[in-house]
C-alpha cells in the first residue's frame, strides 16, 4: 500500500470521532488528499488492516474489514469542516481524475469544456488553454467560435507571464463554477446519458446494441429512444428552424449528412432552400459519388449537435414527441 493508503486505512479504522481530532489539525492540501485515498480505497481486509496498524504500533483488536467510500469520507468531514468546504471537497475527488485543477481539466471532454469556455473572457480561456496539455488545449481552441477563437489566440501570443493572483482566481472560478456543476451533472439519469451515448454511435452499432438491450429489458431500450435525438428527427423543426440551421452549417457537411438521408429529409431541405441553392446542393449530391457510411454518420451527428446548440441558445425550437412512423 501507498502511503496515502495506509493513512486512509488507519483513518478508517480510528473511527469517525477520533479521525475527526485528527482532520482538524491536518492543512487543506493534506486533507483533500487524504480525502480522495479513502474514498478510492474500496474494501480492505482484516489482515492488510491488522499489517498497516501493527506499522503504527497500535493494537485493533478485532477490526474486521473496512470499506473506504465517499459517503464515509463525506461523513468525517463533516466533523471538522464546514458543510459547503465539505461539498467542496467531494466534488474535487469525484470528479475527472487529475491532482490538480489543471490536471482535471485536462481529463475533461473537449465539447464540454469549450462550451463552457465560450462564455468567459478571451483573457481567461487563454490563461486555462496555457495550462492544459497542448493536444488537449487545441482539441478545445478548434471548438471554439471562430472569432472568440482568434482572439483567444491573440491574448495566447501576448501573454506575459501570469500574476499568481490571477491565475489562483481563475482556478477558484473554475473550481467552484464548472467543475462543481460537472461532478453534480454526472448524477444525471442513467438513461439520459446512455441515449448521448447511442447519438454518437454510428448505425449498424447503435441498432446492434439497441436490439441487444430490447432482448434484455425492451423498458430500457423505448426510454433510451425516447430520450434520443437523431437526423431524422430534424424533421421536426419548423420552417424558420430548418432556414437557421441552413445559415450555420458547412455546405459541405450538409451535402455529405444528405447523402445518406431519406427522400423525406432531402425534401425538407431542398424546400427551405432559394430554387438555385437547392438546385446547386442537388448537383453536388450527385456529382458526390460513393462514400463511407462513417463520414455519412459523422457529418449527421455535427449537424444533430449544431442544432441542440442552437436549440439552447433559443434560436430554433425542437418540437417534443415523435412522429409514429420511423423513417427508412
């Protein structure tokens, strides 16, 4: 066992009211590290438990096995801090792995991370992109706004070096602000995120698995569909939905996403199109010639995204429910 292992087992074995005396001369830095040993520790048994107090020249008695978990670290924390520094706390260890704010971010999912980015200022997206790995950090910059980008990029160039006031309130504001509300997002419905799970799969996985899951549990699989948000369901914007989602998507997305769409679909397109637009996309799904189903599908799925993204901004709305009939 690690270091920090043992401690969190001799911690444990202690019990709540005499790990508590001890949290409460510990510094921030070694309870939080202490904190995230014990909640990662998971079963430990009696002999390992007996071996680590023997170190210690301490008698257990029959101790048993110990389980070291989040609620059990949660509960000896609350001893001894404050509740919202406790909150704090077990946000830190249960989010991505990482043992600083910047190693986190570094293990978080680039999509989530530039939405969240594009809302602060050019000045502090270029202080976080600064400090994150370099493939991270340009995974990130391609899916910023163009414009916002450039100037992320400019600041980047210019930066001098970064007063530690600053950079310890950027990493407070990202602490408290976004990687709070990704810990408490990651409790989401189990069902809700299996269905963003299968929008990302391409066709012949997703109807795989879902068919495999329909054998198992056909509750789980209708509600995974219910919650999906495909393609074929851009049939169900409105007309000024279709014109703005027309407005920002890459031509050349679009005609690769219609290559493999229904007749119904290319039809609903063609229809918000000016007659030489839709005339021109025509030739150039003609002209296209064969391609791979994983282009098809990753062309479908950037524009599925663009129109959630426009859908949380408020600029097209997506009508509930589905249409009963499924689209070939």
């Amino acid at each position: 066992m690690t270091g920090p292992q043992k401690a969190a087992t001799l911690m444990l074995a202690l019990g709540e009211e005499q790990a508590a005396k001890i949290f409460g001369r510990l510094h921030e830095d070694e309870i939080r590290d202490l904190s995230l040993a014990m909640a990662a520790l998971g079963n430990v048994e009696a002999e390992m438990v007996e071996e680590v107090v023997r170190q210690f020249r301490t008698q257990l008695g029959q101790a048993g096995h110990l389980v070291g978990s989040y609620e059990s670290t949660e509960r000896l924390l609350l001893k001894t801090l404050p509740k919202e520094r406790v909150m704090q706390i077990m946000e830190e260890i249960r989010g991505p792995a990482g043992r600083t704010m910047w190693d986190k971010l570094g293990n978080v999912n680039e999509a989530v991370l530039a939405n969240y980015l594009k809302n602060e200022y050019p000045q502090t997206v270029s202080v976080v992109l600064s400090k994150v790995r370099p493939d991270h950090a340009a995974r990130v910059l391609a899916l910023l706004p163009e414009g916002f980008a450039m100037e992320v990029v400019m600041r980047m160039l210019r930066m001098e070096t970064v007063q530690k006031e600053a950079l310890e309130g950027v990493e407070r504001t990202l602490r408290m602000e976004f990687m709070s509300n990704l810990a408490r997002g990651s409790r989401r419905d189990a069902h809700e995120v299996m269905a963003e799970i299968f929008n990302n799969l391409d066709r012949a996985a997703e109807g795989r698995i879902l068919a495999a899951l329909e054998e198992r549990s056909r509750e789980s699989a209708e509600k995974i569909r219910a919650l999906m948000f495909t393609f074929d369901d851009l049939q169900r914007l409105d007309t000024q939905g279709v014109q703005a989602l027309l407005r920002a998507v890459p031509k050349d997305k679009l005609t690769l996403a219609l290559k493999g769409a229904s007749e119904t679909l290319r039809d609903l397109f063609f229809r918000n199109l000016s007659e030489r637009a839709s005339k021109l996309l025509k030739d150039d799904l003609a002209a296209l010639g064969p391609v791979k189903l994983r282009d098809v599908d990753e062309a479908q799925a950037t524009i599925v995204a663009m129109a959630k993204d426009l859908a949380a901004q408020g600029q097209i709305q997506i009508a509930d429910g589905r249409d009963d009939e499924m689209v070939a």
